[in-house]
C-alpha cells in the first residue's frame, strides 16, 4: 500500500499543489501586477469622475433617460440594465416580433422626446449591442440627438455639435472599428452628474 502511495498517488498530489499554485495563484498575482504596473487606469475599471467622484467606467454603458442627457444604446442584460455581471446579447433574431416590438417601442420613445425630429433614427439607438453594455454610440447617433440636448439645456446646438466632436474617438490605431462617441464621458462634458 505504501509502496503504491510513493509511486501513484504522491506524485499526482504534488503535482496538483504545484499546478493549482501555478494556475491559482502566482499566474493570476503575476498578470494582476503586471495589468497594475502598464495599464493602472484601466486595471482600476477606467472610471470616469466628476467633482473628484467616480460616476461610472469609461467601459461600461450606463442608462440615461432624461431628455437633457444624450441617450446611451440599449442594453441587452438583465435583470437590470448596463449589469456588468450579467453581460449577453438579447438573441433575438431579427425575425423575431420580440425584437420588432421592442425597436418599434425605442423609436416611439425617441419621437416622443423629439417630435420635430423627423430624421431617420440611427439603429444603434434602437438595438442592443453584442455584450449589451456598450458605453459608446456611433456619431450619427449622437448628431441625432444633439437639437433635443440643445433645446432642452438652453445652449446654441453648434456648441453642442462641438462636444460631440470633441468626444468622438476615432478608430484604434486609426483602423481598427468606427469612430464613436462615449455617452457618459459626453455628458460629463454637458456638465451632467451620474443619472440612473
């Protein structure tokens, strides 16, 4: 029995403790520090503040209703939106009454907001993104926007037209993906706190 314990079971148990420790513990310390040390704003969830407050991340979508704010893309995750640990497509297709239905609902909600906006509604404003918690919508959908954000908040929308080209972010690399606008990082901008 001893004998079958040094040569099957011994070496399988040291090489579990060595492996889980590997795996378990030094790979993920190592790749930790290292995230620390060459990307700390990121590692830390790139939050954005506000009056020396995090208001939310750079990464992660948040909602935005009131009609003074620029609208975020819909979120997909359940059960509450923009819910970081639920991360998911809807999986509608597009076939799907479910989804046409729900479009169809968004766009109502954006008319009601703009009813002298009778310009074509951008579909990033309508449907959810592959992980539902984008932060970003596309220019277009901010321009969309910008005459209610102006009328409502008493400024000239050419200086609203200038925030969202200041906080357009083009391409990484300048090839990698389409320029975007950050919603809340735009609201910020609009001097906006954090609204649920």
């Amino acid at each position: 029995m001893t004998s079958m314990f040094n040569t099957l079971l011994r070496p399988a148990l040291v090489l579990l403790a060595c492996l889980s420790a590997l795996t378990g513990l030094l790979y993920p310390a190592a790749v930790t520090g290292a995230a620390q040390a060459l990307f700390p704003w990121q590692a830390q969830g790139s939050l954005l503040e506000q009056g020396g407050q995090a208001v939310g991340s750079a990464l992660i979508g948040q909602p935005f209703s009131d009609p003074r704010n620029f609208w975020s893309r819909p979120s997909a995750t359940a059960p509450m939106p923009y819910n970081g640990a639920a991360s998911g497509g809807s999986n509608l297709g597009p076939l799907n009454p479910a989804l046409a239905d729900a479009v169809q609902a968004r766009v109502q909600a954006l008319r009601e907001a703009d009813p002298g906006n009778t310009a074509p509604v951008p579909v990033d404003l309508v449907t959810a993104s592959a992980s539902g918690l984008d932060p970003h919508i596309s220019p277009a959908a901010a321009r969309y926007q910008a005459a209610r954000v102006a009328r409502l908040r008493g400024l000239p929308e050419a200086t609203v037209q200038t925030l969202i080209d200041k906080n357009t972010e083009a391409p990484l690399w300048g090839l990698l993906g389409e320029p975007r606008v950050n919603v809340l990082a735009l609201n910020l901008a609009l001097g906006t706190p954090r609204t649920p």
